[in-house]
C-alpha cells in the first residue's frame, strides 16, 4: 500500500485541477440559507479531488457542536434551519499532522425530516474548512459560471394525484373440450386444454299419491212396515138431517 499524499501546496494545486477537468458537471446553482442564490462545487466532486490525491485515508473530519432550530416563512411554512461546528484533520498513517480551524456550517431544509437539515450543515462546513486551505476557491472568489442546462441532472417529477382505479372486466369461463391440433414436423403441436365442465344430472322424484277414503251411504235393508189399521176401528159418520133441529 503506498504511502498517502501529504496536503502541501502542490497537493493543493493538482486538487483544484481535477475540479477544473470535472468540468460543468461539478458545479451547481444553490440557494443559501440567508435565501441568496449561490453557485459552488457540489460536495461529492470536492470529496473525489481530495480522494484521488491525498488518499481516502489522508484525511477526516470531527463535528464538534451541532444545533436545529424550527422557524416559520413568511407563507406559514416551517423550515428547520441546522448549524454545525466542525474541523478537518490531515493524517499520515493514522496520526494528525495538520488540523484546521473550526467552520461553522448551515442548512435550511423546508419539507423532510432533522437528518437532512444535519447533514447539510456538516457538508457545508466541511467546504468552509477546506476553502480555507484554497481547495475550491475558485467558488468563493466569484470565478465559476453557472452550468448549463444540459449539465443539470434530471429530476423526475411523480404524479400527486391518486391513481384511477379501472374494474376488472369479467371473464367467461371456457367449455369443456380438450383438443391437440396435429401438426406438421416442422412446427410445435399445440395442445388446448379447457377445464372441464360440471354437469348435474336431475333425478326425478317419485309423486306420492294420496288415497281418499270413498265414503258410501249404508242403506238398511229392512224398513219398517206401517201398523195395519184395524177393522175394528171405523170412523162413524153420522149425518146431520135438518129435521132434528
């Protein structure tokens, strides 16, 4: 393993020179927290540069002290608003030779959650630390131009408003048949299978009959034989002649 770079002024120099072949790609728009529009190195282009020349053990960083506060916009929307301390270390083989003054850092998030708004701040004065040794000072001197608009990364928009949700058209069954179609050698058999049917089959259940008792009129056989009149009785009829009265 090579021994890592130690930060001297020619380090310097071939730091700012990989950030001048990045080109437009690492150079950004940004708004700061004071709501000025700024344009500077993006974090990671800075990073890479110190990698490539120090090595990614030549250097570090310690955050001292680290505050978030929540304020409201003029809109009457919270923002929180985060400020770090923190310093940078140049280590050769493990051990610090160099140390940087401690920079303050900040960030001001309006949507998301105190992390964001954290790692801002401490990526902001990690920045501050290395301007301070000329790394990226073209930024603070005013010289970078904006980047282009074929530069910028896209950004992908997501659709806000709910999904529409479409019924699923219903589908009918298949018939019962399986068929395989026979083909020639030179193309593949093709074999159809539909799920069979279920047939009922209807029993015909037996009609119960119902017997009704026939009801017959009894009729005797003998009747009764009137009394005879008797001869004996007779009625007497006895005429009335006019002479008797």
């Amino acid at each position: 393993m090579e021994d890592n770079m130690l930060l001297t002024n020619d380090t310097i120099r071939d730091i700012n020179k990989l950030l001048d072949e990045y080109g437009d790609n690492a150079i950004q728009s940004y708004e700061t927290v004071s709501g000025f529009e700024a344009t500077g190195y993006r974090p990671q282009y800075i990073y890479d540069a110190v990698n490539t020349v120090l090595g990614v053990t030549g250097w570090s960083y310690t955050v001292h002290t680290i505050t978030i506060d929540e304020t409201e916009l003029k809109d009457n929307r919270k923002t929180l608003v985060a400020c770090a301390e923190v310093s940078v270390q140049f280590l050769d083989n493990g051990k610090v030779y160099y140390e940087t003054g401690k920079q303050y850092g900040g960030s001001r998030v309006v949507s998301g959650g105190t992390a964001d708004a954290k790692k801002g701040a401490v990526t902001d004065a990690i920045g501050k630390c290395l301007s301070v040794l000329s790394i990226g000072n073209k930024a603070y001197r005013g010289q970078l131009d904006k980047p282009s608009s074929s530069s910028k990364p896209s950004v992908t928009k997501f659709a806000t408003s709910k999904p529409k949700f479409v019924a699923r058209p219903k589908i009918a069954k298949p018939s019962v048949q399986t068929t395989q179609e026979t083909t020639s050698a030179s193309e593949t058999p093709t074999t159809v299978v539909t799920p069979p049917t279920q047939t009922r089959t209807q029993v015909a259940r037996p009609t119960p009959t119902v017997t009704k008792p026939i009801r017959r009129a009894t009729v005797s056989a003998t009747q009764p034989t009137p009394a005879p009149i008797s001869a004996a009785v007779k009625p007497t009829f006895k005429p009335t002649s006019f002479k008797d009265k």
